[in-house]
C-alpha cells in the first residue's frame, strides 16, 4: 500500500487533488492511504513552496498545482 500525503492548507485546490488521487486509485485497483496535511510545520519540512503538493512514499512527486489524472496514473502504476 502507497501512503500518500496531500500538502495543503486545506483550500479547494488541494481537496480537490485529495479526491481526484482517491477516484484514480480506485479505477486502478491500486491500494492507497491519502493523508491531507495541513500543518504548516510539516509542509515546509518537506520544502515545498507553493500547495497543493503530492508526496509518495515520503518523495515529494508534485507540488503547485492540481496533478494530471495520467501523472497520478503514473505515480500508482510504479
């Protein structure tokens, strides 16, 4: 199982990345543990600038923006 952790302060953007992650892993059968941080703290421990921001597996794989379907795609299939 991928843990995966949305970096955000909780705005719509990154609700929005939440929800998308979770509808792609469903379509994908893939087993996943999406975590919405939003401790300010924590979000610069993992030096992002600027959310929402993606972090697999504690590598941050996405940051600024909400992600593609076929980036997530990508991100569940390895």
């Amino acid at each position: 199982m991928k843990t995966i952790k949305v970096l955000g302060s909780g705005c719509s953007k990154c609700i929005k990345t939440a929800e998308i992650i979770g509808k792609v892993a469903a379509e994908l059968g893939a087993e996943v543990d999406v975590i919405k941080e939003t401790d300010p703290e924590a979000i610069m421990n993992y030096g992002v600038m600027s959310t929402p921001a993606v972090v697999i597996d504690d590598e941050v794989v996405h940051s600024g923006s909400i992600p593609s379907q076929d980036a997530i795609r990508g991100w569940l299939s390895n």
